[in-house]
C-alpha cells in the first residue's frame, strides 16, 4: 500500500513537471516571431552589414509608374517583422513644417524568399511600395517611407516633371556588373557631382553580374546610396538579369527585379515583358524601354505602335544590346534587320545601349533613294560602358556597318563613362563623361519640329 502511494505522489509531480514544462515551450513558441519560426530570416553568418535586413527601410528608389508629372512609385525593403509599411509625402518647405501637412499612404507589401536562389542565405525579407498619385506638376516634394511609427527613412526630395515640354537633364549608364560597389560606386557618383539636378537616370542593362545574387544587389544599393531615393531610375534588362535559378534550370528574370523595381506594365504584352518593356513620356520625350533577351519578334510590333501612336517631340530608345555593336564577336543582327528600320521610319532621335564593355557613337543619315547623297540625321546611335570590364574595340566590325548607312563618330576603350543628355527648346546636347569627370564627348542634334529634319550642330572627332 505505502508503495502505491510512493508511486502515485511520484506520477502527480512527474504531471505537474510535465505541464510546467509544456507551458514554458509554448510561452516560448508563442513569444517568438513567426517570421522567425517559419523563415529562418535571422540567418545573418557572413554578411555584410549593409546586406541585413532590418526594421528600417533601405535599398529605396524611385521609379515613374504614370505621368510623371503627377506619379511617382517608391520601392524599399525591410526585414519580416514590418508587416505594414507606409510612405509620407508633402510639398518641401524651407523648414520642417512640412512634415505637419504629409499625406499618408499605405504600401503594398510582398513576402520575398532570397532563398529562392540557394546562392544566397534562406532569408526571407518584405519589399514595400507606394505610387504616389495626383501629385502637382513641376513641385519639389519631401517622402520618407516607414513603419509609420519608430522606423523610418529620412526625408527625401524629388521634382515632378513639368505638365508641359520644358528644358531637361538626364544621365545615362552603361553596364555597371561587375564590381560594382568597389568600382562602380565612382562613376554614379561622379554622376551626381555632375548633373546633380537630372531628372531621371537609365540604366542600360546589366546592372549586376549574377541575376539572382542579393550580395550584388545589395553592392548596386550600397554604391548609389541615396542617389536611388532621388533620381528617379529607368531600368534596363540585360542579359546577365537573366540565369537559371539551379543548375539544369532555363534562364530566369532576376527574382528580385519585379520586386525591387515598381515599373509600368503593359497590359497589352506577353505578362513575360511585365516590368522589363515599358514607355515613359516625360515632358514630350517619349523613351521606350525595351528587353533585348528574348522574344524580339513581339516586340518589333509594340515598338511601330509606340512610335505610329506618338506626338512627342523626341523619341529615345533603349535596350541593352547594341545594334551597332563595336565590340568583337558580338552582332545585334536582328535589330538592324527589324528594329532600324523602324527607327529610320519614325525619325527616332537617340538609341542609348550597353553590353559590349567599350564605348561608340555614331549615326545613320537620311539619305536619298540612290543612296549616294545625305540628307540630313537619322538616328544617333551610343554604346557605352560605366563598370570596369572592358572589351576592345573591333575597328574592323565598326567598318562594315558602313554598307548598312552607319557612320562612326566617336569610340572609346578601357575607359569608365557615365553621359549627360541634355534637351532645351529644339536642340539635345549629348556628352560623354569619364569617371574623373573629364569630358570626352559631345554632339548636338538640333531639330526642326515641323518637318521633322535634324543636323549634327557639334560632332567631335
């Protein structure tokens, strides 16, 4: 009998032990943050800093998502404990009172899964973004995004466009890719010392070398720092944005560029161009975004119709590849099959590419049926280069083109550039910097609005 009651007194102190037990694992569980439990986000062995996640916002840049005289679209970052994120934004004063009369929006949140790609840590991170509508034209505004409470951005200006055609400055890059917070960092900057009042910045594909890697990512940030928040950015899809996630795998848009970037989406194309071929009518510039990585053919198409369809008083295209490709072994023959001719037909002023690591411009004239006289510009053709690799010139390839009515300008090697495209009145000054800030390059092409006609005002040699 005593034995029985040992055993019994024993049981009720194992149950109560047990219980005990139970209740601190799951006070425990409970007090733990789910993105913890579930996301693993607080892998952080072996990276950098400035690659964390946290509460604060960062990676912030702006984007043209509508008319940007009245639109603007803000992207940023965070770690998965901000689960509601706002954007604040109001007319800059002289002074902080501004901040009394902000408009508050709600942001869009999406779950993101570095992991995705298993060259990067199994982290799970959420991109926040805001369009802010209905904004006044030609306004300086202040936004700042955050938590809405104890996490936030600083204040950061930017400019709407004016509703009307008026002067404007915009800075053009070409790849970045490698070594990019090291080498790049320069040339973005030097950039801003330059042209600190651009209104936008294209970014001509190849922004970074591995499509999927974050620690890439996260060194394109780094080296433009605010300057993301404050230009606001057009960019480009290159071919080294598109890998394959594993090994076997097809090549695949980067995972983090519809994420990142909140772009215009045309609804009329393959959902595939989401993102990567868009249009931007800024101030009667018309500048048409396209993806030189795949399907050309559909976008041949979209092209004629944004070009038939257009009353801008200049065109710009852009897309990663060169149609005039200066480098050795490279040869965009479909766009100068398909794309040019469009070009020609339309009068399109400026095409702006990347890719081939070395720098050229030059231009097709308009010339007569026999072919044998000019009459006038065409189409001002530029590939250039802002990261460290460089390729050599192919002054042999550069020759042939001369049977397809190119005629060379302008070229370049083992030189970092960013170029200032200026646009007042009927006349777009173009010049090339290096990353010293030396000039390197200049043309002007002045225009006739009525008929159409162009000449080359300044072209260095």
């Amino acid at each position: 009998m005593n034995t029985n009651i040992c055993i019994q007194n024993t049981l009720t102190v194992l149950k109560k032990h047990i219980t005990t037990l139970a209740i601190f694992i799951f006070t425990l569980f409970m007090s733990t943050p789910i993105s913890a439990q579930h996301h693993h986000d607080h892998d952080h062995n072996g990276l950098h800093h400035w690659e964390i996640p946290s509460k604060d916002p960062d990676r912030i840049i702006l984007t043209f998502h509508g008319d940007p005289a009245t639109n603007r679209a803000v992207t940023w970052r965070t770690d998965t404990t901000i689960k509601k994120a706002i954007a604040q934004i109001a007319e800059a004063t002289v002074n902080s009172k501004f901040a009394d009369n902000a408009m508050t929006i709600n942001a869009e949140t999406e779950l993101f899964n570095l992991g995705l790609y298993k060259g990067n840590k199994s982290l799970f991170v959420n991109y926040h973004s805001v369009v802010f509508k209905e904004l006044k034209p030609d306004t300086l505004y202040a936004y700042r995004v955050g938590d809405g409470s104890t996490y936030w951005s600083e204040w950061i200006q930017f400019r709407t466009a004016k509703a009307d055609y008026s002067p404007t400055k915009f800075v053009y890059f070409g790849d970045a890719q490698n070594d990019v917070l090291s080498h790049w960092s320069r040339v973005i900057r030097m950039a801003y010392q330059t042209a600190p009042d651009a209104s936008f910045v294209i970014h001509a594909g190849d922004l970074i070398n591995k499509a999927h890697r974050d620690y890439e990512w996260a060194e394109w940030y780094k080296a433009g720092s605010f300057i993301h928040s404050q230009w606001t950015a057009i960019p480009v899809v290159g071919n080294h944005e598109f890998r394959p996630i594993a090994k076997g795998k097809g090549k695949k848009l980067s995972i983090q560029w519809r994420p990142q970037f909140t772009l215009p989406v045309e609804e009329s194309l393959d959902p595939e161009f989401h993102e990567t071929v868009y249009t931007v009518d800024y101030q009667d510039i018309r500048i048409i975004v396209l993806n030189s990585n795949t399907k050309l053919e559909e976008q041949t198409s979209y092209i004629e119709q944004q070009l038939a369809n257009s009353n801008a008083k200049w065109h710009i295209v852009t897309c990663h590849h060169s149609v005039f490709s200066p480098a050795k072994g490279r040869d965009f023959e479909f766009a100068r099959k398909n794309w040019k001719p469009l070009f020609d037909k339309y009068n399109v002023d400026l095409v702006l590419n990347g890719h081939d690591h070395t720098y050229a411009r030059g231009h097709v004239p308009v010339q007569t049926i026999d072919k044998d006289e000019v009459n006038g510009l065409g189409t001002v053709y530029v590939t250039s280069v802002s990261g460290p690799k460089q390729y050599p010139l192919d002054a042999n390839q550069i020759k042939n083109y001369l049977v397809e009515g190119y005629k060379p300008d302008k070229t370049a090697e083992q030189t970092q550039f960013f170029q200032v495209i200026s646009i007042a009145g009927n006349e777009l000054t173009y010049v090339a910097y290096n990353v010293l800030g030396e000039e390197y390059d200049r043309t002007v092409i002045k225009k006739d609005f009525t008929t159409g006609k162009k000449e080359l005002l300044q072209n260095k040699n």
